[in-house]
C-alpha cells in the first residue's frame, strides 16, 4: 500500500472560509486571524483537552457559517499533530449524495478487493491508519459534517466506536449532522462545544489587529451592527471600510455616522436564500423585512390562511381548505430557521432572526416589488394587518422605498421615533421631508434632534421661533410645556443664566396647575398625561441642578418623590439623576446599591437611547465615586439594538478610568484609554464630555503625534458649556499638569481654591479630591481639612484619605501604615506608596524598632521591595549621584565596581562616601546599609 500522509500542519494566517481563501487581505491578514484566535484561546484548549483525553472520543464544534469553526478546527488538529496522528476529512455539499466522496483520499490508498464491501473498508482503512500512525493516537477532524456522505459517516463512526480514532467534528447543528453522530453526542461519548457570537471587546481586539491602528468604542459599535458578532462577515466589513461610516481621524478609527454596512456575504447569502424560496415564502421574508415585525395573524394571511386554523369550526371548512392549511404550514415551516417570535401588546409577532439579513433583503427588493408587497399587505383585513400599528419608522422607510408619498404626521411620528433610538441625522431627514417654521410639532422634533447631539445653539434658535407660537396660555398643554422644557436644556448648553431656565419650568408648572383647574384648557388630556408632564418638569430640574452642581438639591428633589404615572424612561432618568446625587454628597453606599438594583433594566425597548446614554454615565461616576468603577455599568443597559450611541458603555467606562489614571500621574494608561475616546468625541459630543478628556490628556506628556493633535484641540472644547463638575476636574487636572510652571505652593494654592468651591457647592467627593492634591502638593494645613472632608464620606477611598490626613496631622506611623493599606485596597497605589514612605519616615523618627519593623513587614507585604521606598526617605537630603551610591552600597558592591558601574574613578567615589557619611551622620559601611534596608540608626 502507498504511505500518502494525511497529518495537517495548520497555519495561522490562513483565513476563516473553509476553503482555505483568506478571510482578510492585506499587510495585517495575520494579526486580525491571531487576535481572533486569541480571543477563542480558552475553547481551543478546552476542545484539544477533550481530544487528547484517553477515555473520550471526541468533540464537536457548532456554529453558524463564518463563526469561526473552520479556524478553530484547523488550530486544535495544529496543536494535536503535535502528539497524534491527525487525518483532516473535507465535506462538500456537492458531492454529499457521493457514496464515499469524503474518504476518497482514503480508498485510493486500498487495494481493490478492498474497496468492494462496507466490512472490507472499514477493515482496510483501520489498517491503513493503524500503519500511518506509528503508535500515535488518531484524530479524524471533520469540517462541514452537515455534508457527510452517509457512507463515509458510518465508516467513520464505526472506527470511532471501535476505539481506533477519537473525532473532532465542525458543524452548523447537531441537527444537520449524520444520525450516527448525533447518536454519539446522545450518549455522552462526544463533548459540544457551541461557538458564540464576537462580543464587543473581541472585536476590538481583531479590528485593531487587522487594521494595526487604533478603533473607538463607537466604531466598534458599527462594526458589530454591520457583523452580529459573526468573524466572516466582521472580516468583510474591514474590508469594505469605505462603504461604512467609519474613517480614520488622527490615526484613529471612529464612527462619522450610525450608518450600517451590509457585507457582501451577508448580500450572497440573502440572494441564495431568496432564490430558494416559494412566491408566497418570499412574500413573508419581504414584508418583515420592511415591517420590522408583523402580527401573526397577517404572517398566517400571506402564508395562504385567511384565518388561524385552531380558531377556525371544523364545519366551515370547505373543499380544499385541508390541503390549503397544509401547504400554508409547508411554508411556514421553511421559514423557522429565518424568523422569530414575540409578543406585543398580548399579540404574537413575528420578525425575522437577523437584522442584518433583513437590510441585505431590503437593499435587493426592488421599488415596484416593496409597492406591491404593501399594497398586498394593506388589502388584509384590519383584523389581520392594520398600518397603523407599525413601527413609524419602518412603515415610512418602506412607503419611501415603495414610492408612495408619506403623510405629514407620518413624518412626525418617524422622527420622533428616530430620536429615540438615536438615529438623529435619519431624524432631521424625515422633518426636512415637509418643512414648515410654523408647524410647532416640526420644531419640536427639530430641536430635540439637535439636543440630542448636543448642538445647544441649533436647538435654541429653533426654539425661540417655537415660542412665540405657545406664548398664550391657550397653547396645547403638551406643547408648551414640551417646548419650555427643551428650550431650558437648549439654554442650559449654551451657558445662559440660572434664573432664565428656572423661570422657564416655573412656566410649566404654571401652565401645568392651570389646566387642572380650568377643565377646558385640558383639552381632553387624561390625568396620566398630567402626571407624565409633571414628572418631566421635576427630572428637568434635577437634570439643571446635577448641571450645576447642585447634587443636595437633586437628593433632596428625587428621594422621596412620588412617582406615580412615571413612565419607564421617566424612571430611568431620576434613578440616574438620583444615583449620581448621592453618590457626590455623602450616600456612596446608598448610590452603590442603587446602581447595582438598576442593573440590566437599562436594556429595556422602552427606554430611549438619550435616557440610557445619560443614566450609564451617571451611574459610571456614581460608581466611580463610591471606589467600585467597573461593577454594575458594565451591565447596564448592554447596547443589544441594532441602533447607535451618542457615547457607548465601554467608552464611559473609559473616560472614567482614563481620567483616573491621568490623576493618579499614569500617562501612558491614561493616552491609552483616553486617545480613541477623544477623536470620537470631536465628531459627536451629546454630554460636554471632550473639555474633561482633552483636559486628562492635556495633563499627561504629548510625546505622541496623536495626543498633541487631540491637546492642540483643547482651547475650542474648553469654550463650551460644560457641567460644574467637569469643570471641577478640568481646574484640577490642569493645576496638576506637569507642564505648568509654577511652585508646589503655588499648585497647592489653586487646589485649595478648588476644594473650597466644592465645600461652598456642597459637594464632599470633589471637595476630598481637591483637599488629598493639595495635601500631596506640600500644604500641610490642608491634613485636618482632608480628614474633615474624607469622614463624612462613605467608601475605602475616603478611609483611606481620613486616614492619610491624621496621620499627617500627628506624624504617626501607625495611622500612615493603615492608610497604606486602605488605598492599595481601593486601587490607588501612587497614594498608597506615598503613605508608605511617610511611614517608614515616622517610624525611623520615633526610634522604635519594633514600629519600624512592623511597617517594613507590610509595606513588603503589599510591594515586595521597599528599598526604594526606605532610599526616598531615609536620603532625601542626598544629591542624585550620592543616591545612587549608596544604593549600591546597600547591594553589597565595593568602591572598585560601583566606580566601574557609574562609570567614575574609585577616588570619586570615595569622594561622595564621605559627603554621604557627613550628611548622615553615620561611620562605617554598615550603618549606611542598616539606615537603607533596615532603617537601624
């Protein structure tokens, strides 16, 4: 017999398709496939686990196409190549009715007597193999099992079951697989292993490899609209950048628009779909592709039931009408792998599985296909299909795409649903559809799309025009008061004063109490709207008041208040409102389970974009606050639709650690995090987020192109209006800048400027940051007021500065040890290195040996060598060459290499030995090493 070898060596720059074509083309097809495989690291080791198991036979890995299966396979059966025999088996749906076809390869290695019975192969190939393998265990590694000729799934099967091979099999579904397989997998023999979609921050990780360049979080986000977490079509979309709106801004790739691609073989798979479908199947996929979803019932209707059968007398049923019902189900029952049920109202819906799938379908009907499938749909029934319960901005898409002309309140309807979704260019579309600067719900819209951009300039003008038309109080009541309230947003982001935003929602209050009074200045507004009007009135307050600064007065507006007829969005807001409030007076705990109770209730469909934006950054410095950044917002809303972000999760989560670290003096962390958030936010920036960013950057060294172009922006986006509290931390970061060239005094004078400001505000969590700089920039009369500041607030942070200012007040080493290890626990090790050198200073000072030796024990305990440390304190009078003499002293060397080390001559050093000495007041070598790595005087 020949001896053709089968074992398969994989490389990782292979692509993803099965068929061995790269998934990527370009300089960076290697780092995109390794950072996908990176992210699949722990499956493949579990799966190359379960095949080198001596008692197992095998695994099976399931996906979708484009999962990533192919890839995973070939790495798993690199790996066990490495130990064991590996035969790769290929399965092709052309030749799967083939008797034998994917074992061919295999045959071809037979005799030809042994080719004539199923018996005599599977005897023929065990032998083969068995001779092949030299002793090694076999692996058979099956791509595309779902195209296994049945014969060669028995011949396999059996060699498995004979205990001759282990398997490793890639598949879409179980389901889909040989009967001998799935009878496998049914008695435990093989492993599944289901391979999930890309999240968020995997794709990130694959985009900036492919792309070897940085990719914001709002990037991300198209890119996973535009892949569903699916790697094939995640590789298409980096390859047909220039149909999406992504560009590269400063070296970074960010989001210009919300708009979605459709990758080519999303395109190849809706045409080979559609192409397989039934005229009346065809219908169905068609319509829920421009619906968005449909009643059960008019799904039934176009199916080719008139009604549902279980609802249906038996005795109405006349000729036909069986073999109609069964062909209507034939065609459902084609469909159940593209769509999905819900429920809306107590109806069944029904829409289709993939959003993706759905626009591809879309971008392939044609304008007198989409005008007859609605005029189909609209001949139902009401019963069936009424229009008017459509998505409004589906239904106005799909008269656009038909042709038909779209009603004026239908265009109305269509913005205001774009607004909430966040889709705000596609919002001003369809109000720029029918102008009209005196249709006051037009304007409305208008300037609440502005707003939502945060462009407050736009949005006032629009509204001053707007309020001419609501001045008398026989203005609609949701009118008026709608616009008083936007118009006092609009004011409060181009800077006006307090008093005219107050005077405003004093107004529609009034207007408010007004119509309750006077029944026919209602206008038939039922009392939950009144109690909706009133609720929008108290949450714009307390939006002014966190603004402002004002957190006591938010605490004081929303703890407490009644809430009833708020809507979910109402909610969800004072939550926010609420959360962040507390969390910026003296509540942190409070905030902390508040946060925690909101949870994932942000990712309901009934919350808007706006509101769920605004509440996950709220809840982010809340969080933040209380010293438990990174905890419940990272589930808080988890951004599941198929619409965009004005600032995504992971960006807040971003902005709150990078400016953290920019405070805590890590630049190249905060640049890091903070340089991909700033170019995003130079495009769209909804909550006056970029002053605070290019202010964190601005505080760190430019040494990059990138940083200076985003701190070369900083004067234009320090001009805006911004909330108190961002600027708070932008005077901070800037008094802490090391570029700023002015004493530590004069540093720790600006600081205690800021922290009296917040002590006037009411605002203890900025007041103690404030008071801690101040502290740490030399101002010693600053420790009683941090300590005051830090006790009423709740947290380990605020422990841990309670404790660093006793301790400064009274010297004591003992208290500087606890407030070491208080702000190690909290996260802050630049603070917590900082008491622990004050500590062993206080405790060489007190010449207590016993102290000494307990603090040097904890200190190591949580920084393992503190001679650094014990060198900052014990030789802070030492010059930097007499430092590092005696450092290498400390380590044993003698004159002679620590000459040869700094590169001096031996006289020389002799030289700063006894400048080192006389400072000290020391006398041998020996006590120099015992003040350095003892602390013994």
């Amino acid at each position: 017999m020949g001896n053709r070898t089968t074992i398969t060596v994989v490389s990782q720059t292979h692509g993803l398709i099965s068929t061995g074509r790269p998934l990527f083309s370009g300089p960076s097809a290697a780092g995109g496939e390794q950072a996908f495989l990176a992210t699949r690291e722990q499956l493949v080791e579990s799966v190359l686990k379960r095949i080198r198991s001596p008692d197992r036979i095998g695994a099976v890995l399931l996906g979708d196409e484009g999962s990533g299966k192919t890839a995973i396979l070939r790495t798993v059966a690199h790996r066990a190549s490495q130990t064991h025999h590996v035969v790769r088996i290929w399965a092709s749906k052309r030749a799967s009715s083939e008797p034998y076809r994917a074992i061919a390869f295999l045959l071809a290695e037979l005799e030809t007597e042994q080719t004539g019975h199923p018996l005599t192969i599977l005897q023929g190939i065990r032998a083969l193999l068995e001779e092949q393998s030299n002793g090694r265990p076999i692996v058979l590694a099956i791509d595309n099992a779902a195209c296994l000729d049945h014969e060669s799934a028995m011949i396999i099967s059996r060699l498995v079951m004979a205990g001759v091979a282990s398997v490793l099999i890639a598949s879409k579904a179980l389901r889909l697989m040989d009967d001998c397989f799935a009878d496998l997998w049914r008695e435990g023999d093989l492993e599944r292993f289901d391979l999930p979609c890309l999240t968020r921050t995997q794709i990130r990780a694959i985009a900036e490899a492919a792309l070897d360049a940085p990719v914001s979080w709002e990037a991300v986000e198209v890119l996973w609209r535009s892949s569903e977490g699916n790697a094939r079509y995640l590789y298409a979309a980096l390859e047909e950048l220039s149909m999406s709106g992504l560009r590269v801004q400063e070296g970074t790739w960010v989001a210009a628009s919300g708009q979605n691609l459709v990758p080519s073989p999303v395109h190849a798979k809706a045409r080979s779909t559609l192409g397989a479908l039934q005229d009346r199947e065809l219908q169905i996929v068609r319509a829920l592709a421009y619906a968005g979803s449909l009643p059960a019932g008019a799904v039934r209707h176009l199916a080719g039931l008139a009604r549902d059968p279980s609802n249906a007398p038996a005795t109405t049923a006349g000729p036909g009408a069986s073999a109609r019902s069964e062909e209507a189900a034939a065609h459902l029952d084609a469909l159940q792998s593209l769509i999905v049920l819900g429920n809306s109202g107590g109806v069944t819906t029904v829409s289709l599985a993939s959003g993706l799938f759905a626009a591809a379908v879309r971008e392939q009907t044609t304008t007198d296909e989409a005008a007859a499938l609605y005029t189909l749909l609209a001949g139902q029934p009401t019963d069936a299909f009424d229009p008017a319960g459509l998505d409004p901005m589906m239904h106005a898409e799909w008269l656009l795409a038909a042709g038909f002309p779209v009603p004026e309140d239908l265009t109305l309807a269509a913005a205001r649903r774009c607004i909430f979704l966040g889709l705000d260019d596609r919002a001003h579309f369809w109000i720029d559809l029918h102008p009209d600067d005196q249709d006051l719900e037009r304007i409305l819209e208008a300037a609440h799309a502005a707003l939502a951009v945060g462009h407050g300039g736009e949005a006032e003008a629009l509204l001053a025009k707007g309020h001419a038309l609501v001045a008398a109080d026989s203005a609609p009541i949701p009118a008026a008061v709608r616009l008083l309230i936007l118009r006092c947003r609009a004011l409060r982001l181009v800077g006006s004063a307090p008093a005219q935003r107050t005077a405003l929602l004093d107004d529609a209050e009034r207007r408010i109490a007004l119509a309750e009074r006077q029944p026919g200045a209602a206008r038939g507004l039922a009392p939950q709207q009144f109690l909706e009007h009133r609720a929008d009135v108290t949450l714009t307050r307390a939006e002014d008041g966190s603004f402002g600064g004002n957190y006591q007065m938010v605490a004081k507006l929303l703890q407490g208040a009644d809430r009833t007829g708020w809507t979910q969005d109402q909610e969800a807001l004072g939550d926010g409102l609420l959360c962040e409030a507390l969390a910026m007076t003296d509540q942190q705990l409070a905030a902390d389970g508040l946060a925690r109770s909101m949870g994932a209730g942000l990712g309901s469909p009934s919350i808007s974009r706006e509101v769920r934006d605004a509440t996950r950054l709220r809840i982010a410095v809340a969080l933040d606050a209380g010293g438990t950044a990174g905890g419940p917002v990272s589930d808080a809303g988890q951004d599941i639709g198929t619409h965009p972000s004005s600032v995504t999760r992971d960006s807040i989560e971003d902005i709150i650690a990078g400016v953290r670290e920019a405070l805590k003096g890590r630049p190249d962390q905060a640049r890091a995090l903070l340089l991909p958030v700033a170019q995003q936010l130079v495009l769209k920036d909804a909550y006056c987020l970029l002053p605070l960013v290019t202010a964190a950057l601005a505080s760190t060294p430019a040494d990059t192109d990138a940083a200076g172009a985003v701190i070369g922006y900083f004067p234009q986006a320090a001009a805006q209006s911004t909330p108190w509290t961002v600027n708070a931390l932008i005077g901070h970061l800037r008094s802490a800048s090391p570029g700023v060239r002015e004493s530590r005094m004069e540093t720790a004078a600006k600081f205690a400027d800021l922290a009296d400001a917040a002590h006037a505000q009411g605002a203890p969590m900025l007041e103690m940051m404030h008071r801690l700089a101040q502290l740490r920039a030399g101002d010693t009369s600053a420790a009683r007021a941090l300590a005051a500041a830090a006790a009423g607030i709740e947290g380990v942070y605020a422990a841990a500065c309670e404790l660093y200012g006793r301790a400064t007040d009274t010297g004591d080493a003992e208290l500087f040890a606890q407030a070491m290890e208080s702000a190690q626990l909290a996260g802050d090790s630049g603070l917590a290195r900082d008491c622990a050198a004050q500590a062993l200073q206080a405790a060489q000072l007190s010449d207590a040996r016993g102290v000494l030796r307990d603090v040097q024990r904890r200190a190591g305990r949580l920084f393992g060598d503190t001679t650094d440390l014990q060198m900052g304190v014990a030789l802070e009078r030492l010059t930097k060459r007499e430092r590092e003499v005696a450092q290498l002293v400390a380590r044993g060397e003698n004159n002679k290499s620590i000459a040869v080390t700094m590169g001096v001559t031996a006289r020389t050093v002799e030289g700063h030995l006894y400048q080192i000495f006389s400072k000290l007041h020391l006398r041998t070598r020996g006590e120099l090493v015992d003040l350095i790595l003892v602390g013994v005087r």
